[in-house]
C-alpha cells in the first residue's frame, strides 16, 4: 500500500506519494526550505526528525547535502573515547569486540543515512523535478521506478543514486577483456549489485573447469545478479547455463547484459529460490558474504540473515550435482574477521551437505577500503581473503 507525504505550503495543506527504496515511512514533519535555509539550520532540523522539502534551485540542495554530510563526518572527541569501556572489576580498560564494531558501524551508518534522508524533492508525474537548475532525471528515474501517474517525493540522497545507477547503466562496468583484449561490459540495473569486487571474477575465470563438462556442457548460475559469472562461463566455452535469481530487477539485468553479448542462445534466465530442476556439472554461486539483516532492498546482494542462501545452497547443492560434478562456492571471510561466523560453521554445513572441498584457490581484495585506516571496520577488511570454494559430492 502506497504511503503520502502530507505539508502545508502557503497556507495550504498539500500531499503527495511518498517513495523510499529503503522501506522508510513517510515523514511525519515536514516544513519547506528554500536557498535561504542554513547548512546549520537544516542539520539541527534533520537531526530533531523534521524533513526539509526543498523549493529551492536544485544545485544548491546538493550542496546543503554536502554540508551535512561534512557537519555528520566531523570527528568529536566524544567519537575518539566512543567503545572503549573499563572494566569494573580490575579496573582495566576494555576494548570493543570485532561483533561489537560491526554493529557500532552499521548503527552510525544508519544514524547518517536517517539524517541524510531527511532533505526531500518533489518530482512531478512524468520524473521531472520542478526545480531551478534541476537536470533531466526522467530517464534515470523511469529506469527505477517504472511509470508514475501523480507526482512523488523522494529523498535527494536517493536520487542521487538512482541518477549514479543510471550512469553506470549507460557507460556499463568494464569486467574483462575478450580473446581479441577489447573490454567486454557489463550494465547494471538500479537495484542490482554493480560487479566492482573484481577479484573473485578473476577466480571464475581462472580455476580449471570440470573435466564432466567435456561430456555433459550444462552449468547452473545460483543468484544471476547482472549476469557477469554466466557470461564468463559462456565465454568459457560452457554450452548451456541455466541462471537463476528471485529478484525482478536482476533477472531483466541479467537477460539485458546477456542478450547484448548476442549469448542468449546459450544462457537461459528463470525465476527460481536457488535451483531450478535439473541437475548441472558445475554450478556457481556467489551469495551475499555478510550474514546480518539487511536495511533495504537494496542490501539484499550483501547481507544474507541467518547465512539462509548460503546454508541453503550447500544444503541443496548436492541434489543438483551430477556425479563427479562440482559446486563453486565464491565466498568473502570478512564475516569470519567480524566475529559473525566461524570457519568452523562453515566446514560444518558443508560436510552436513554431503559435501567435500576439493580445493580452495584464494585472492585478496584490490578495492580501496582495506587501505583505508580511518575505517571503523580496517582490521577486518584489511585481513579480507575471497576465496573459490571447489566442492564435490562425498
């Protein structure tokens, strides 16, 4: 059920539908703002819980967003003594747990995101934004959202990244490169996980196939996302493949990047919860690597409550092996390094599956952020190993 967003403006009590990717409700205050309305001013009001719908020129609302960002992003001395805490008996000074920063970083990174969200725009019915200075967002925001009848508020925080989706959808994420060395591309959809983490495509493309597939030329791809790994075992030489996903704006990612590498002949795209019928020589998955509950829909490609498709993929997977087959498992050990899952559990579901390693082949991250010291979270993503996971029936 569509929620509204409800103002008054010019003595006049005004409405509209109110959109939010991140599941947040309508804002219960709301005032009006113009370029008049101080960084200072519009950072006390976001941090009290009343909204800014924003009249003004639209250049000037990124930059007030800006602002806040930096008024947020300030360091406090309250910040610096933040987590540690003595303990009560010896007196000794305690430092946090890994669990225990993971959580403190998700709660500041939620705290941000509500006080960023809080700066609102109108668009009108057609994605227009009525708004001095505003770009041309239609194409950007039909892409998200599909056709509207009547106009919507959203945050400008959200817009911005439905307008940064549209510009990696339209320029595509370079991936690898074909026999000739050209760049092959892959476009990812708003709300689909952009394939940036580059290392475990190197992975795919590398370990040796199984030699069943000589034979039997049928992979499955469990959790399609853009598409990228079908395609590398396309290119790979593997005749039929199968991918599956639950998600809407995957699956046409996914049948959009494939049909543009002329590669549909030989990848069919279905909806399934993990695995469809058959049974496969190599099936492939790289599910979410954070088992912790996601905030949105769209951090549904990172965290996986519970360990759910993990545990249900190697749970499974078995089932959908045919004999001498194997099972690819492409898996991050940040949650290991954060305290959220042991190495140990993981051993343990997958002898539960009935299932062998064969071999592990690893790789360290080339991203930015295990370099980045002021991280909250740099021990852990600083000591990060992506591994491959070659798995067979016992």
């Amino acid at each position: 059920m569509s929620q509204r967003i409800h103002w008054e403006e010019g003595g006049e009590l005004l409405s509209a539908q109110w959109h939010s990717e991140n599941g947040i409700a309508a804002h219960k205050r709301v005032v009006i703002a113009d370029d008049t309305l101080t960084a200072d001013d519009a950072y006390r009001l976001a941090c009290e819980g009343t909204a800014i719908l924003w009249k003004g020129d639209f250049q000037n609302a990124r930059q007030l967003l800006q602002a806040l960002v930096r008024r947020i992003d300030k360091p406090s001395k309250k910040s610096k003594r933040a987590g540690k805490r003595v303990d009560q008996s010896s007196g000794d000074l305690q430092l946090p747990s890994s669990i225990d920063l993971f959580y403190k970083h998700r709660l500041i990174q939620s705290q941000r995101a509500r006080i960023l969200g809080m700066l609102l725009i109108q668009c009108n019915s057609d994605h227009a934004i009525p708004l001095r200075r505003a770009p041309d967002v239609s194409v950007a925001c039909l892409e998200a959202y599909g056709l509207t009848t009547e106009p919507y508020v959203i945050s400008l925080r959200e817009l911005l990244g439905v307008i940064s989706a549209h510009e990696r959808r339209k320029n595509g994420v370079p991936v690898l490169a074909d026999e000739e060395g050209e760049p092959i591309f892959i476009y990812p959809h708003y709300g689909v996980f952009s394939p940036i983490r580059g290392e475990y495509l190197e992975l795919v493309c590398s370990v040796p196939l199984p030699k069943l597939l000589d034979k039997e030329s049928i992979a499955f791809d469990i959790g399609v996302g853009t598409g990228v790994l079908s395609v590398i075992l396309a290119m790979r030489g593997v005749q039929k493949i199968i991918a599956t996903d639950q998600d809407d704006r995957a699956l046409a990612c996914a049948k959009e990047n494939i049909e543009r590498l002329s590669l549909d002949s030989s990848i069919q795209v279905i909806k399934a919860n993990l695995f469809p019928q058959e049974k496969a020589s190599l099936i492939v998955c790289n599910p979410p690597w954070i088992p912790a509950r996601p905030s949105s829909t769209l951090e549904h490609a990172v965290y996986d409550p519970e360990s759910q498709m993990l545990k249900g993929f190697l749970g499974e997977l078995k089932n959908h092996l045919l004999p001498d087959g194997e099972g690819w498992l492409i898996l991050s050990d940040l949650a290991e390094h954060l305290g959220l899952r042991a190495r140990k559990e993981l051993l343990e579901w997958i002898e539960a599956g009935g299932l062998k390693v064969i071999s592990r082949i690893d790789t360290k991250p080339k991203h930015h952020k295990p370099f980045d010291q002021s991280d909250l979270l740099h021990f852990a993503r600083s000591a990060e190993t992506t591994s491959l996971w070659r798995l067979a029936i016992q």
